[in-house]
C-alpha cells in the first residue's frame, strides 16, 4: 500500500512539473493508447461503465407486465434477465434482445426470451433456442433476417408481418457455414453479460 501512494505522488510531482504544452502531449498520448487498445481489442474493459440505466429499466418494466401472471411462481433466482442492443432495421434506434437462463425459462429444448422495440413494445417472444442469436446480413420486410439455434441445428428466421417466428425450430433449417458474416447477439453462454433482476 505505502509503495502505491509513494508511485501516486511521484506521479503527481512528475505531472505538476510539466508544462501546459507537455500535460496536452501526455493526454494525447493516453488517449492514442486507449484507442489503439480498445481497437485492437486488448483494452481491460472490466472497468467500463454499466449498459444504459434507462434501457434496463424499461425492460425491467416491460418484462414485470409480459410475466404478470408468472411473478408467482418465479423465484428470486428465476427474476433475471440478459440483455443486447442491436439496430436490426436501421432506424438509428436499438432493438433489445433479452434472454433468460434459468430453469424456469429454460428446457430441454432451449430457453424463452423476447425481442423489443426501443420503446419496449414486443416485437415478439421466442422459444426453444440456445444462445447467441445470429443476425444476418440479409433482410426481409426491413429488418435483419436472423439465425438461431435450437437443438444443436440452425434455423433462419425471417420478418412476416412485423414479427419473427416464435419457434424457431420449425423454421427453414440452414447449414451452419451461413454464419459466417453474421454478428452474434445475446451470447451468454461467454459468461461475460451482467444479469438483472426484475
């Protein structure tokens, strides 16, 4: 501890001895590393700030109004959810994906989880699929098809009417060699999403 505050101030007198021009050249210098990082991807992000407060809520406040009827039954350890941004119509506003990975949302078959609107209104509910969810570079109806898993095969999902199938399983089977150019989403089984209760 006394060697980190001895290194703190030596910092510091370093620092108040430098000139105004200097101090400008030592900013530039951390911020050309921090973009050099974090473009290389080796910047330690476990310090970043949390997802957006207000999205989060949102969810919050959608999901207690789409599970009103399950609140009884789910346990603490059950109220928690996943979530991911993505524009998946190019309107400049993020999607939600949101997901769950508990046994009460979650089979056999895959887990339960739903797609919003920026303003949390339901694009739709799907089921029986296993994370990460793929979108793809391709689009119907101006949003982005999707692929997702569900029992170890890959299904293409596409907009009809403003939603997507809710069961992916018994939609078109794609090889998975599709993947390639698709960006995953909602990938929690890298452990490295935040949960959040509601």
């Amino acid at each position: 501890m006394k060697n980190k505050i001895l290194i703190l101030i030596g910092i510091l007198t370093l620092y108040s001895c430098q000139d105004k021009k200097d101090s400008k050249n030592i900013v530039k210098t951390i911020v050309q590393d921090t973009l050099s990082k974090t473009i290389g991807g080796t910047a330690d992000l476990s310090d970043a700030p949390p997802r957006d407060d207000k999205a989060v809520a949102l969810i919050r406040k959608q999901l207690n109004v789409l599970l009103k009827s399950d609140l009884p039954a789910l346990t603490k350890d059950d109220r928690y959810f996943y979530y991911e941004e993505f524009d998946l119509n190019n309107d400049k506003k993020n999607e939600y994906f949101v997901g769950f990975s508990n046994s009460y949302f979650c089979g056999s078959g895959g887990c339960s989880g739903y797609i919003l609107n920026n303003d949390g209104s339901v694009i739709n509910k799907f089921t029986v699929t296993d994370f990460p969810i793929y979108v793809t570079t391709s689009s119907t109806e101006k949003f982005y098809d999707l692929i997702f898993e569900s029992g170890g095969k890959f299904y293409l999902l596409k907009m009809k009417s403003g939603k997507y199938p809710s069961n992916p399983s018994v939609q078109e089977l794609v090889k998975k060699d599709v993947l390639k150019g698709s960006t995953k989403v909602l990938d929690i089984s890298d452990k490295k999403f935040e949960k959040y209760s509601f």
